[in-house]
C-alpha cells in the first residue's frame, strides 16, 4: 500500500520559472532514493512532498506521522533553545531538579513520573552521539555536524511512518556517518532521502532521477541506477548515430540528384542551341525530368523532416548537460610564512593547544570530528574570533566561505552578487563565469534565496575564485550540496589554484583530488 502519493504537481517561481511540472508519483518501497543535477528542484520537491511548501498547482496525499530533515534549515541556528528542551525533556529535568532541591508539590512528581533516570540516560547517550553531555546546551553553539546528528537522532525516534531526508549527511563526519548509515538500516518505517551520497544510495530499494525530462524511477539501488542510466545512454547514443548516419546518406544522395539534373539540364541546353532536336520534344522531356525531380525533393524533402524530427526527440529525450567549471584567477603565491598560531587556545571545541605554520601558497585538510573547532579556527584566522589564550600571526589577506553561504546577498540576483562580490569585473565576464557553472541568458538574474544549496555553493565558490587580490582561502565544506559533477569540477580548481588553502571536508576523495599537500587534525 503507497505510504505517498502525489498527483499532477507543478512548481513556478514568482518569476515565472517552471521547476518542474505535472509530476506524479507513488512511494510503496521501503527505502527510496531522489537523485538529479544541483538545481533540478529535489529540494523543493520534498518539502512540498512534506507538506512545507505548496506546489503551484497538483496535490500531495501524505501520511500524519512524517518527519522531515531539511538541507538548510535554521531552525537551531538562533535563539536560546536548549538541547533538552529541543527533545522534550525540559520539564522533566526541571522537575527533577526542583524536586532534588527540596520542592515536594505534586506537580513536580506528575512530571517525572516514570523518568527518574532521564538526567544520567539523557547524558550519556548525548556523550554517545558525540554532543555535550549537559543537556542545557544551547543548540545554537553546536557545530553544524552536531546540529545536524541531533535533529536526526531525534527524528529516528519518532516512530513516524516516513521520514523525508534532504541530504543528512552534509557536516558529518566519518563516525557520524556510520551512524546514519545504521540508523537508516534499522528505521522501521519508509524512508525518502535526497542525497548525492552513493554509499547511502546504495542502501536504497528504488531510484527516482529528477530532470528536466521529469521524474524517471529505477528499480533497485545507486549502482542498478547507474548501470541502468549508462546502458540507456548506450542505446539513444547508438539510435542518434544510426539517425544521423540516414541524414547523411541522405544529403549525399540528394546532393548526387541535384548534379544528375544539372548535367541533365546542360544536356538539353546544348541540344536546343545545336538544333538537332525540335523544340516540343526538348520541351516535353524538360517538363518530365521537372517533375519527377520535384517529386524526387518532396520525397527527399519529407524524409529529411522525419528524421530530423527523430533527431530532436532523441537528443531531448537526454536529460540537459554541461560542463561546469571553476577558474581561479592566477598569479603565483610566494612561499613565505603567512599564519602562525603559537599555544593558541580557540574559545570553543577543542582545549588543545595548537602550534601551526602555514605558508602562502599551502593547500591544507583540517580535518577533526565534528565539534573540535574547525569552524572556530577558521573565523579565527579570518578574524571572527579571538583566541582565549595563545598568539597568532597572521600576514595575508584572507577570504572566509562559511558552511551557510554567509557571502552571498540571498535578495540579491546571481549577477549582481558576482558583480558586487569581484571588483573590476564587467557584464559579459560575469555572465561568461555564471554559465560556466549553467546559469545562462535571463537565469543570471534569479535572485539567490530561491535556489537550492549547491547552487548557492556553486555561486559561493565563484564569487571566491575571482577574487583579484588572491587572498588565502578558508574553505568551510565547500564540497557539501554539490552533486558528483560540480564537486569533481571544484576540486580540479582548486588543485590548479596556485595559491594557498585551508579546506575542511569530510570526504577523503574530494580532499585527495583538490590538492592537499598535508593535514591538519584537531583532537575532539
């Protein structure tokens, strides 16, 4: 029996911009994966499938007991919200400790009821997942990975018929995402992840591929779906070939009557001029070669459109590409001595005291678990914070790409963010660079909050290769939100950046293929 379904949707933006349109799908398997390019719409998708977003038109038969994990959300990034009261054990441990202190009322008993343990479960199993054990912690303070593990490890406890994940594994790292993998094969209920994460893929019963030829469904796993995608690649590739092959046999064949014609045609002329034939003969044999060269071209004509109209079904019945690219502004980077830190103690994560030399043209991995401070030493070296205690020296400009997008102007157009971002680049530069990475003709003036996020990361991370200065770079998770594509083109960039780096990721392959030279590892 499907647990979702979904009849005729469509999405348009304020503009006018059609996501995607008339969809119609049905969840029954257990485990369903959606997949498709940066900016096909997954996101906006699963949040009208969630029931937190309205579709322009259609409509969406959903069960009551859905949770639902959003790419971007903010729900923990502000306010004072604690961990316990995130959960719902706030009055229960506040009860608890009124009743220790010496407040007897029966309100305070009705409260804790059965839950006496909760103080020192609750801990522990915070210290488990790798967050504060003190579950007044504002949520706030978390790192993006622990916020994201505590809004997960509540919703595998819910017991919710379905759970609609829009990328959980972005911020994790590699415990973290052992975890999820787990949690995701223990989860009694049906489950819709939208992820670029092949290793949860694979974990998958189905595949939905959205694009811009709509919702496509495979069956089986990642590594079915790309055998399937591949092999029916395979065969439009061949069907193109073949039609364009009947095109060319064509042209020639019609290019070979045209000349017969015009050796025809001189024939004849040649025979009224010389006399030796009379007229109303030449005449008679003009109009039937005439004629049946006109029924020749219409033949010829009408074949051609046939197969033109073959070609164009076959082509679109691909699914829209590009290659993307990322081109940093060159000039050589001296090796000298940029950013030292001497017993330098960071305000938040890790109480170790660090002793780093960094040079101009590095390319680092800071790598840690989530929650020892990566983030903290990067908004230190770009001077968002301080050191509690220690000294740093720092001499180069440097330049910051926070994990939510913090450079970019969300009212603002993709242009005008590139224009404002990048001194002394004009109209045509910018509306080169933006197609490179596929925003092209009238989509460069689409304004940023609206899109989803590897597009934003995709215009972060141009907005920073274009900088003229070349100031070192803090990379905070540049690689999350990109699909396979996009990452692979950023980190080729970065390889060529002749600059210098500080990248934090937590995918081993991206940091191989951007570069680094060395690490940096930050105990927890």
């Amino acid at each position: 029996m499907p647990v979702l379904q979904a009849h005729n949707i469509s999405y348009e933006f304020s503009d006018g911009h059609r996501l995607f349109d008339s969809l119609s799908l049905t969840l029954s398997q257990r485990r369903v994966g959606l997949v498709g390019r940066n900016g096909a719409g997954k996101s906006v998708l699963g949040a009208i499938l969630a029931e937190r977003k309205k579709p322009t038109r259609g409509n969406v038969s959903a069960p009551i007991g859905l949770g639902y994990f959003a790419q971007q959300s903010e729900t923990l990034l502000s306010g004072s919200q604690t961990v316990a009261e995130f959960l719902g054990g706030a009055r229960i441990l506040t009860a608890i400790e009124r009743i220790e202190s010496g407040d007897c009322h029966e309100k305070w008993f009705e409260i804790v009821g059965d839950n006496w343990h909760l103080p020192v479960t609750l801990s522990q199993q915070l210290r488990d997942m790798g967050l504060p054990a003190d579950p007044d912690t504002r949520c706030a303070s978390l790192s993006g990975g622990q916020r994201a593990r505590l809004q997960l490890w509540q919703l595998f406890n819910c017991n919710d018929e379905l759970l609609i994940l829009d990328e959980p594994s972005n911020h994790l790292d590699k415990h973290a995402r052992r975890w999820l993998l787990q949690s995701l094969k223990e989860f009694q209920g049906h489950v819709l992840l939208i992820s670029h994460d092949r290793q949860l893929l694979r974990e998958m019963d189905e595949i939905w591929e959205l694009s811009n030829l709509g919702l496509q469904v495979y069956g089986g796993n990642f590594d079915d779906f790309a055998e399937q995608k591949h092999l029916e690649q395979q065969a439009i590739e061949r069907r193109i070939a073949s039609v364009e092959k009947q095109q060319n046999k064509l042209l020639a064949q019609a290019q070979r009557e045209q000349e017969k014609a015009e050796q025809r045609a001189a024939r004849g002329n040649k025979l009224r001029k010389s006399g030796s034939q009379s007229t109303v003969l030449l005449d008679a044999q003009k109009n039937r070669a005439t004629a049946r060269s006109a029924n020749r071209n219409k033949n010829v004509h009408g074949r051609q459109v046939k197969l033109a109209d073959q070609h164009s079904a076959l082509k679109n019945s691909q699914a829209e590409d590009f290659v993307q690219s990322f081109t940093f502004n060159a000039s050589h980077s001296p090796a000298r001595k940029v950013i030292s830190v001497e017993a330098g103690q960071l305000l938040c994560g890790t109480t170790e005291r660090l002793y780093l030399n960094i040079r101009a043209n590095e390319k680092l991995h800071l790598c840690g678990a989530n929650g020892c401070g990566k983030s903290t030493l990067l908004k230190t070296f770009h001077g968002l914070m301080s050191l509690k205690a220690g000294r740093l020296r720092l001499n180069t400009a440097t330049y910051y790409l926070d994990q939510h997008f913090g450079v970019i102007q969300q009212t603002l157009s993709l242009y005008e963010n590139l224009i404002n971002a990048c001194a002394g680049i004009n109209e045509a530069d910018a509306r080169t660079l933006l197609a490179s990475i596929g925003f092209r003709r009238d989509t460069v003036f689409t304004p940023a909050k609206v899109l989803s996020g590897g597009e934003k990361m995709k215009l972060a991370m141009l907005m920073v290769s274009q900088q003229s200065a070349q100031p070192f770079l803090l990379l905070d998770e540049p690689d999350n939100h990109l699909d396979l594509d996009s990452k692979n083109a950023l980190a080729k960039a970065l390889n060529m950046y002749r600059g210098g780096f500080v990248l934090v990721s937590h995918d081993d392959d991206f940091v191989r293929a951007a570069g680094v030279q060395r690490a940096i590892a930050m105990k927890g």
